[in-house]
C-alpha cells in the first residue's frame, strides 16, 4: 500500500541559557531548551513521540528522555560529531512524513566551559587512540591540526591567503556584534587576528571558535500539528548527509569537504539552486570551514572561497549572502557540538524574529529559503538541511 507522504516544519526552536553559565548541569540546559522550544510552539509536550539526542548519558537518548518526562515510540541517538543535529534532523523529517512519528523533539546541551573552568574535565587534544586515530595520534594529529593541515593545503593549492581567512572571523564577529546573546561582540579586524597568539599554523586564536555552555531544542512536526502551533511554519524543503572519512590519510582531498555530497543532495530534493538561497548558517568550528563549505554548498567555484569571503559578503548588513547570522561558532557560542544552534538561527531568521540581525531581501522583504550545514569530526560528516517559508 502507498502511503501519502506528509509535509514537515519546523514549529518551535529556542535556545538555554548560553555562554557562561556556571550553576546549570547540562540535562538543565537540555530540560531550559525543550520547555522553551515547545512555548515557542504553543504546543502541549504531550504531543511530543519522537525524540532525538546525543552527547550525553550512558543510554542517550534515553536518559535524556526520561530526564524530560517523555516516553517517545521513535528516538534517534546518531552521533556524528558536529553535524549530528542535521542528520537527525533528516531522520525526524523522513520519519513523520512516513507517519511513524508525528512531533519530533531535538535537544542539546553542554557545560563545556564551566566544566574546563571548574577542573571536572580538559581540553581535548584528540579522540584518542582507539581504531584508526592510533595511527595518527603519536605524531600529533591533535583535532585543531587536522582543520589547519586542511587550510594549508587549500591555500597551497589555490593560493587562498591568510588575510582572506582572517575575514571569515571579522565578519563573524560583525554579525555577532547585532546579537545580545553572542559571547564576543566587540569589532576584530583582520590584524588583530593576525596578530593572536598561534594555535596550529596557520590558526591564530581568532581563527578557532569559542568554547561556552549552552543548549538549544528544535521541534519537528507533521502538518496537521502544525496547524495549533502558535508560530508560522518553516518548512523542511531537503536534506542530505554524508560520511567521508576517520583517518586523514582516507580523506582523498583535503580542500573537499563532506558538504560537497550533503549539499548536492539536499538542493536537488528542495528542488532550489544555491543561488536562490538568502542566508547561511554553517558549522564554524574554525575559518576554514565556513570557506570551503561554501564553495562545496556550491556558493562559488572550487578554490573561490577566499576571493568570496572578502567585501563583507558574509554580512547581515550589506552582505550578499549572510552566513551565520548570530555569530557562528566563532563569536556567538559553541558548546561542542553546534549543529542544532544553526537550525534555530535560520528559523528565527525566516520567521522575521532576529532583532537587529534580521536579514532582509533587496525588496525589503523577509527571507524566503535558508540553509543549514554541519560539519562533524574533522571534516568526517556533514548534514545540510533547506528550510523554507
């Protein structure tokens, strides 16, 4: 028997306390989200019977789950790294419009840096030695070199400059300086930069992303529900995802990340052109990525990325295509894993409840397609989601 396959959006978001918060525990970030994400919606958690979440507990999702007060009949616990939210995000979408699901919850939260802070854990050079990384590790492989080793290929293969990395974070930070929630709001310029203290060549400190506390919810839902919902629909137009590699010495070019295939997927099944997107929100972890996924997205040509990110084409205000519009992982917030944080900005931004950040079309309009694309591993996963109103 054929099955109607039902419409998906998007009918509530909304993110924990963020940045510092050194009294919360991370299931209170991830309880704070969820309550305020089903507000956001207007809509009774008991209508709630998927649930997705990982990144914390030994049963995840299932701690989490009961933690909330929920007793789901479809869950999803993929753990891919960073990207993990828009993959689960494509599982929820495939999994209510089959009708196994009808109001999908995905949540998250971290207390990264207090836990640094307060000496309950350190900061993680690697994964560790387990499987293939027991090949990389003794010779350094920390998780920051991996990006940098990438950056210095695409720049020795095509010439991108320093400089033209450097923008990347200015204009995150640009943006970030119209968001009351980002961690870092104050202006950066190129020199300044430069100027940081060295993490792994050709990073500076202002290259890398910050580390906070924070969490963040996001509730998926079949048509008919979203009929109740106090917000208006934004739409889950296409997905994609794509696993690429573990060991650096199985990623076939280093100046091609997983967004190549992902994006490629989720545009042909929105049935959009990037070019008929408004805005951006991408993982951010480092300068790099937001450049070389923007070329995979297809946003610009293979080894375009520097000459694109330059003359604030990344800005809310004035930008040709505005990418990450809160502040990204650079300036905003990053808990760890910040996929989830990218669907809530590009809702917020096509619902019209970004504040000063909103991003408008030339005709003064709201924006009409979003998308959203995270990044996992080290360039090991990508998941991209095209929402629409």
């Amino acid at each position: 028997m054929t099955r109607v396959r039902r419409n998906v959006a998007v009918a509530g978001v909304a993110l924990s306390d963020c940045g510092r918060v050194p009294d919360a525990t991370p299931y209170a970030l991830h309880a704070q989200a969820a309550r305020r994400a089903l507000a956001d919606a207007g809509l009774d958690r008991s209508l709630v019977d998927g649930f997705a979440s990982a990144g914390l507990g030994t049963l995840a999702p299932v701690e989490v789950a009961e933690y909330l007060g929920l007793r789901p009949t479809w869950v999803d616990s993929t753990s891919v790294g960073g990207s993990t939210w828009e993959v689960m995000a494509a599982h929820a979408a495939d999994a209510i419009a089959s009708g196994h699901a009808n109001a999908v919850l995905l949540v998250y939260g971290s207390t990264a840096r207090s836990d640094i802070k307060a000496g309950r854990r350190t900061g993680e050079l690697s994964f560790g030695t387990r499987g293939p990384l027991q090949f990389e590790a003794p010779y350094g492989h920390t998780l920051i070199a991996k990006y940098a080793m990438a950056a210095r290929r695409h720049m020795i293969e095509y010439g991108t400059t320093i400089e033209q990395l450097a923008e990347v974070a200015v204009q995150a930070r640009a943006n970030a300086a119209l968001n009351p929630e980002a961690m870092f709001r104050a202006p950066v310029t190129v020199d300044e930069v430069l100027a940081g203290p060295l993490i792994a060549d050709p990073f500076t400190k202002l290259h890398c992303c910050v580390r906070s506390d924070g969490g963040a919810a996001v509730l998926l839902a079949a048509e008919e529900v979203v009929r109740d919902c106090r917000t208006a629909p934004v739409w889950v137009l296409g997905t994609g995802e794509h696993v690429s590699h573990a060991a650096m010495s199985e990623w076939p070019d280093f100046t091609v990340s997983p967004a190549a295939v992902s994006g490629r997927l989720a545009f042909e099944r929105a049935g959009v052109r990037p070019a008929e997107i408004d805005l951006a929100e991408i993982y951010d972890a480092f300068t790099y990525m937001t450049l070389v996924t923007l070329e995979d997205l297809g946003f610009c040509a293979k080894g375009e990325g520097g000459a694109f990110v330059e003359k604030g084409r990344l800005l809310v205000r004035g930008g040709e295509l505005p990418v990450n519009t809160d502040g990204g992982g650079l300036s905003a917030q990053h808990p760890g894993m910040r996929g989830l944080f990218l669907l809530v900005e590009a809702v917020r931004q096509l619902r019209g409840e970004a504040g000063e950040r909103q991003v408008r079309r030339a005709d003064g309009q709201l924006p009409a397609l979003a998308v959203a694309s995270g990044t996992g591993g080290w360039f090991c996963s990508s998941g991209t989601v095209v929402l629409g109103r």
